[in-house]
C-alpha cells in the first residue's frame, strides 16, 4: 500500500532541537527496509501559488491555500504492508514531535 506522508510544522509541539533531529537516522531505516519511494522538503509557504478556475475565470493568489499556522514542509512517499507500518514509520520521523505527520492512502484512479 502506498502511504503519502504530509510532514507539517505544529505551534503546539515541542521546540525544535537540532541535537535531536535524527532525521537522517530515519531515513537510512525507512530506506533499508524498502519502504521509502520518494520525500523531500518544499519551498516555504510563502513561495507557493494557489491555482483556482472560476466561471471559467483563472485566478491565482500567493501563498497557501488557507490562513493556518501549520504549514506543510516536506513530504514521504511509503510503501508500507498496511497502515500499521506507516504509522510505525512516522511515528520515529523526529517532525512527529516537532511538528505532526499526516498519512493518506493514495487511492488509484483504477
């Protein structure tokens, strides 16, 4: 099952610790075990675009999609045997105490 993991900053979680960001240890593991397909980070919200159509009408606006303070910085892309894997991955990525992880299934157009 492909599992597409949403790593996102979190005002609520605990600070920030360069010490203890183990992300590369983290990476060497999800990737030893064949689970990791692709994952980097992104350009900062405020770089993005917002694409709409409207009445046929294009209307592109700076920045993310919505007012938050959660901004989405980087994602995984899993191959996991079920949820449970992919919860036990994201649960040892250090942004799962710095910031939060979300996890969708990817549902395949056929």
């Amino acid at each position: 099952m492909r599992i597409l993991m949403l790593v996102a900053t979190d005002p609520k979680a605990e600070p920030y610790s360069a010490e203890e960001d183990n992300v590369e240890e983290w990476f060497e593991e999800v990737t030893a075990r064949g689970a990791h397909l692709d994952g980097d980070r992104l350009r900062p919200a405020e770089e993005a675009k917002t694409v709409r159509v409207r009445d046929g009408r294009l209307s592109v606006t700076d920045g993310p999609f919505a007012e938050t303070k959660e901004v989405i910085v980087g994602y995984d892309l899993l191959e996991c045997a079920d949820l449970d894997e992919a919860i036990d991955l994201a649960s040892r990525h250090p942004m799962a105490r710095f910031g939060r992880i979300e996890l969708r299934a990817l549902w395949p157009l056929d």
